[in-house]
C-alpha cells in the first residue's frame, strides 16, 4: 500500500466519517462527497484508485455515478 487513493460517495455525513477515519489510520489518501454529482466531479479531480458508492442517494443516485465512471474507468467500485 503506497498512498491509495479512495474516494467514498455518500449522502450520509456520519458514514463518511466513520470510512475517512477508518481508512486513513490504514494509510489510504481519502476524499469525501457527500452527494453523486459532487462524487463525479472528485472523482476527475483526484482519479481515486477505488470508489466506495452509495447506491441510494437523493439526486444522482449511485447507479448513475457508475455508470459514468464506467465510461472512462474500470477502477474498483
């Protein structure tokens, strides 16, 4: 592990929380949004090495989000 990084997408602020303290006592760089349009916009920012995602999000749900990654990217979801 040198530095991944995880971009978690999750309209629950408590969740991503709990995931970015979790994740980033194990090392990994971690970026947060808190919603899908906000995760897709990270998401070409940071170019994460995985994505946690929520599938059921109010706006852009998580099935959407995927569906435009898979367009460009085939990273872990």
């Amino acid at each position: 592990m040198a530095n991944e990084k995880i971009l978690v997408v999750d309209d629950d602020a408590n969740i991503c929380e709990l995931l970015r303290l979790y994740l980033t006592k194990e090392g990994y760089q971690v970026t947060v949004a808190n919603d899908g349009e906000e995760g897709l916009e990270k998401f070409n920012a940071v170019k994460p090495d995985m994505v946690l995602l929520d599938v059921m999000m109010p706006g852009m749900d998580g099935w959407q989000v995927l569906k435009a990654v898979r367009k460009s990217s085939n990273i872990p979801i």
